[in-house]
C-alpha cells in the first residue's frame, strides 16, 4: 500500500475538561494507527477565538495532526470527527502523494508553531505599512516648507 502524507485540523469544543482534549488525540491517533497509517506531529495550538459562532461556541481548542497513511484512512478518520461531538469543524489535505520516512526523519522539522494569541493586540500589517508612508509624507511636507 503507498502511503501519502496528510495533515489534519480541528477544532475541538473549548468547554470540555483538560484530560477530555486527552481523549481525543488518543482517540484520533488510535484510527490513524489502526488504519495502518502513523502520527507524525501532534500540535495542539490551545484555545482560541473562532472567526465566527459554530454550534454556538465563539472560542475553539485547535488541533493540527500530520500523518502519514493510505488515502482508505481519510473516509474513516472523517467519520469519526463527523460523528464526534466535541468535534466543532474539521479539514483534512493531503501534502504529498508519496511518503517516504527516511527522508522524513532527514528533514525532522518540529511542530508548526500556533498563530499569534487573539488577545493580543497586534496591529494589522497594512497599518505598520500606513503609518511608514504617514512619516514619509510629513517628512516631505516639511521639506516642502523650507
């Protein structure tokens, strides 16, 4: 059977006790090895803000899995987060057609890193942008004077 490699995302009910999120990596690790498939990375990013209500729910635990497996897995992995219920939304994509493990022990990359907290206020990037021009303007306007 060649293997492919997948990576996928979910987003896991934010109410649930701390061993519940536990649970549910054991429980998705368990059908991607019981396919015949392997964890590569397990991240969980933590709670964060969702872009818009699902189920009710503003805030969402994230969770991105890579792996490696046959594309008969997917089906049944999906399944699963379907008919889970602390699953708010789910996507899985596949990254490469072939999956070779010596070249993935080669590249040995860690975890992607979670994105910025939501609390945190970080202006947006074209403001940093609009403020440089802003300085530039005044700066000319100055020259301009003289």
């Amino acid at each position: 059977m060649q293997l492919r490699k997948y990576e996928s995302f979910f987003i896991v009910d934010p109410d649930l006790p701390e061993d519940a999120y536990q649970g549910v990596a054991q429980k998705f690790r368990g059908v991607v090895e019981s396919g015949g498939g392997s964890v590569l990375t397990y991240a969980p990013w933590g709670k964060k803000k969702l872009a818009y209500p699902v189920k009710k729910k503003s805030y969402g635990y994230y969770v991105l899995m890579e792996f490696a497996s046959g594309p008969d897995l997917i089906a049944e992995l999906e399944r699963t987060m379907r008919i889970d219920e602390r699953v708010l939304k789910f996507i899985t994509v596949k990254l490469d057609d072939e999956f070779d493990p010596e070249k993935e022990k080669e590249r040995a990359r860690p975890a992607p890193p979670p994105p910025a907290d939501d609390d945190e206020e970080t202006p947006p990037r074209f403001a940093a942008v609009r403020e440089d021009e802003e300085a530039e303007e005044e700066e000319e306007e100055g020259e301009d004077e003289e």
